[in-house]
C-alpha cells in the first residue's frame, strides 16, 4: 500500500521487483531485482540527481493511479464478483 500512496501523491518509487510491485509501478518507478541494494541505491540517487526525471515519474504516478486504481471502479468490480459468485451454478 506504500507504493500505491507515494504514487499517488506524486512521489517516483523505486522498490524491488517483488510480489505485486512491477505491476503497481508500471513504467511510473523503477523496479530491481529483490536483495541487489546498490541497484536500489543507484535508481534513487539517479532520481535525486534529476529534477525532470522525478517530475516526470511522479506525474505519471498520479495518473497511473487514478487510471488503474479509482475507489468507485474497484468498489463496482467487487460488487460483480461478489454477485457473480453468489448466483447459483445453474445460472452462470
């Protein structure tokens, strides 16, 4: 969920490339292989040495989220699984 928020208040991510945080990032971080710490230190130093990238990144995050990630579009998802899960077999 820290992902989700820093992208969401425009802040560049950087994280390993673990569980579901390639897909949230998407091409608005950048991602490395899990356990490689230079790799990590490296991406964000290069992030603190360029203001237009940083700037970049975090307004593509902004919009990433609210594209992919809206509250009322996942509340309305949810609702269809959990109606299409309660309909009896013979109805699907």
């Amino acid at each position: 969920m820290v992902a989700l928020e820093m992208l969401s208040l425009g802040v560049p991510v950087v994280a390993y490339a673990s569980g579901g945080l390639p897909e949230l990032v998407g091409e608005c971080g950048r991602v490395v292989r899990p356990g490689h710490a230079e790799g990590l230190l490296s991406n964000i130093v290069q992030l603190l040495d360029n203001e237009e990238e940083r700037d970049r990144l975090g307004r593509c995050g902004v919009e990433r989220v609210k594209r992919q990630f809206n509250l009322d579009d996942m509340k309305r998802d949810l609702q269809r699984i959990y109606l299409e899960a309660a309909r009896p077999e013979r109805q699907r």
